[in-house]
DNA sequence: CACCATGCTGCATCGACATC
DNA sequence: GATGTCGATGCAGCATGGTG
C-alpha cells in the first residue's frame, strides 16, 4: 500500500492535477494560463514535482507534464468518475506516448481545454450530460444541453465504430451550446492540416448522431457549426486567405461550414466564448448594436445584420465568423458598394488589411465591454 | 488495380525503480 | 542484490485515401 499525501481540493495544484489528467500531457505553456501568473505557476509546479506527483517532459522541444502514478492513484481516490475515463486502461491519456504528432495531438485538446474552463465551460465528466454514450445505452432521461459543455476528441470516440470511419480527422471536441453545436479546431501556431472528406464525414456524423437520434428537440442541422482557436489573430488572417496549399492538404474555406468561427487561445478568446456561450448576454449585446441602426434587409444581396442611415448594409462580424465576411466582402466588392463591419478593436487590424478600404470597420472596446457585461 | 503515404492502435520488449 | 511491477518506447499491422 502506498501511503498518498492528501491534497486539497478547490486548490491551484489541484486544478491543475485535473487538466494534466484529462489532457494526458499539458504544454508548459499553458500553465499562466491557468493560474494567472508566470512566477506562481512555476512555484506551484515545483511543489508539485517535490511531491512526486508530475514530471515534466523535455524532448524534440516540446515541454509538457504528466502525472505520475501516485497522482493517479490520488485523482482517483479523490473524485473516481470525473477522472478514470482518463486515467485507467490503455488509453492516449493514460499511456503518453513520445512520439511528436501524438504529443502535439494532445497538446492541442490541451490548449482548447484551457480556453473552453478559462471560459467557464464544463469540461469534466461528472459536470456535463452523457452525450457521447456507445450505441445501445438506455438512457434515464432525455438529454438536453443548459450549460455550454465541451467534449474532446478521445470523448467523443465513446461513441463507438461510427467514429473510427472518420479518423483523420482534425478536429479536438466538440462545443455544445444551448442554441448551437460547434465542431472544434485548435491550428495554434501554424495552419492546420485539413481533409475534406474527413471533415465532411465528421460533420455528417455529428448532425446523424446529435441533430437526429439524441437532441433532436434542441438542435437541427443548420445548428452544425465550425469553431476554429488559434494562437493569434494573425491565425485568422492565414486562415482567411489560404488556398489550401500546392497539395490542398492544408485548411481552407471550402464552403462545408456556413458558419465558422475563429476566436484565440487567450484572454480576449476567452472573452468571447463566454459571450458565445450566453445566449442572454449575447442578445443583450446585440440589442445595443441596434440602437442607432436599421433591422437588416432580407431582400439585399447582400447578407447583413442591419442598415445604416444611408441604407448600406453592416455585418456584426465580432465573432470573427470567416465565410460570413467573405460573402459580406466579396458581395460589397462585387456590387461596388460599401458597408460596415462591426467587430472587437483587437481584431480590427486584421479584419481590415482581409476586407480592403471600402468596408469601414467600428470597433468595441474588448475592455470596456468585459466591464459591463462579465464584471 | 497495385502501390505508396499517412495516421492510428495494439503489442512486445526493455529498463527504471521500488520492495523485500 | 534479487525479484517484481509499471510505464516508456518503437514497431508491426491495419485502414484509408491518393496516385499512376
């Protein structure tokens, strides 16, 4: 028997115990994230591996941490069904593996991790519906979806054989809302690979699975959306105008999501999805972006928001929603018209050198606004 | 249709570490 | 120091999909 030291729950280490645990390796560079600050997040993680309950793994540059068995054994102990479908058997997040593409696959479910709790999305087990059961569960009662929940790639494969006929597929979760569902992806730092095959496969499973057979009285098929992280907004520019590459294995806009988001993996991302996830606030939001403005005209050609005094059309672009600012720039461009495009200062930069000069872009303070609606 | 490249999973092996 | 256990490692095997 080993002894286990206790550790306090409702604690930083413990917090970040729980994310090692669910990520199988969390990248080094997520833990001011976590914690708040760089200092303290280093103190903490050398208490930690005084305690024998992480170590930290150095090779072909990637840093990450991993559990140690007795912070296993400890999880398991503590809160048994948030942790053993992560912690038990041989799976990816119980048995790391070295090699680079499966240390860099977890590292990417990690960083949407972080944002997604950083957000205020469940992300554990115990906290969100069952919704990816195996085929054939009797379930005690109907599933529904209020608070928004984040579910992760190796989650989502519960399912069962569906799922295995779309690997290679990119994909690290899936996001739950009460209005919508969000299939996600985290490029990071570097444009993502892409299939579109597989990604199209993904899509149809997704609306098979959820839209028809388990949450039919919540979502319907053109509740099906794309949610896209990435380190920078910079990432939104390449994502904006790539072509896919000499090899078309990389992303691009292919028109399989009417509906696809790019928010960062950061404070202001974080921010945002807050707000996504909130229908209330949302509409509070949009509400006040109508005062001043027209309702939109449906029979424009132009897809839009609302209509300004001078009858062009304006597109609430602060979701950074890339095919709806293409149409939108795309249609002005070829209509020779203008309009406005309403989004975060923060994401003004790139939205402009996207759209061109005859767009005009108003802004949001990102500050101001997490001031009065997420005090 | 054969071949190759890629991505994913399971398996066998080896070594580090703990225990007695 | 002998023995036992667990996890790290890399490879084999399989499915898929692309290409000539």
């Amino acid at each position: 028997m080993t002894v286990i030291d206790a550790i306090e729950k409702d604690t930083q280490a413990y917090l970040l115990l729980s994310l090692i645990a669910v990520s199988g390796e969390l990248p080094a560079s997520q833990i001011p994230r976590l914690v708040g600050s760089v200092s303290y997040g280093e103190k903490l993680f050398t208490s930690l591996r005084d305690k024998k309950l992480i170590r930290t793994f150095y090779k072909d540059k990637l840093r990450g941490h991993r559990l140690t068995a007795k912070a296993k054994e400890l999880l398991l102990a503590e809160e048994k069904e948030r942790f053993a479908f992560f912690l038990t058997g041989n799976t990816d997040t119980n048995i790391v593996r070295s090699e680079v593409p499966r240390r860099l696959r977890l590292h990417r479910v990690a960083e949407a991790t972080v944002t997604m709790r950083n957000a205020g999305v469940s992300i554990f087990r115990d906290e969100k519906p069952d919704v990816f059961y195996p085929e054939g569960t009797i379930l005690s009662e109907p599933l529904t979806i209020e608070k928004a929940a984040f579910y992760n790639s190796r989650e989502i494969k519960e399912l069962g054989d569906e799922v295995v006929k779309v690997r290679g597929a990119r994909t690290v979760g899936i996001l739950l809302t009460a209005r919508d569902l969000y299939v996600t992806y985290n490029t990071a730092d570097a444009l993502m690979k892409w299939e579109y095959k597989s990604e199209m496969r993904t899509k149809a499973l997704v609306k098979q699975v959820l839209c028809y057979q388990r949450l039919p009285n919540q979502y319907h098929a053109e509740n099906v959306k794309g949610l896209v992280l990435g380190e920078s907004m910079e990432m939104a520019y390449q994502l904006l105008t790539s072509t896919g590459g000499t090899r078309r294995s990389y992303f691009v806009l292919d028109g399989n999501y009417d509906s696809f988001l790019f928010l960062t993996n950061d404070h202001a991302g974080e921010v945002l999805l807050r707000l996504l996830c909130d229908s209330e606030k949302h509409d509070e939001l949009h509400q006040m972006l109508m005062g001043g403005l027209y309702p939109p005209h449906t029979a424009m050609l132009i897809e839009n928001d609302a209509v300004d005094e001078q009858g062009n059309p304006v597109l609430f672009a602060y979701f950074c929603d890339m095919p709806r600012i293409t149409r939108f720039s795309a249609a002005l461009n070829l209509q020779g018209k203008t309009g406005t495009l309403i989004c975060f200062d923060f994401q003004k930069e790139v939205l402009q050198r996207f759209c061109g000069t005859q767009i005009q872009i108003q802004t949001i303070d990102l500050n101001k606004f997490e001031r009065r609606f997420f005090p």
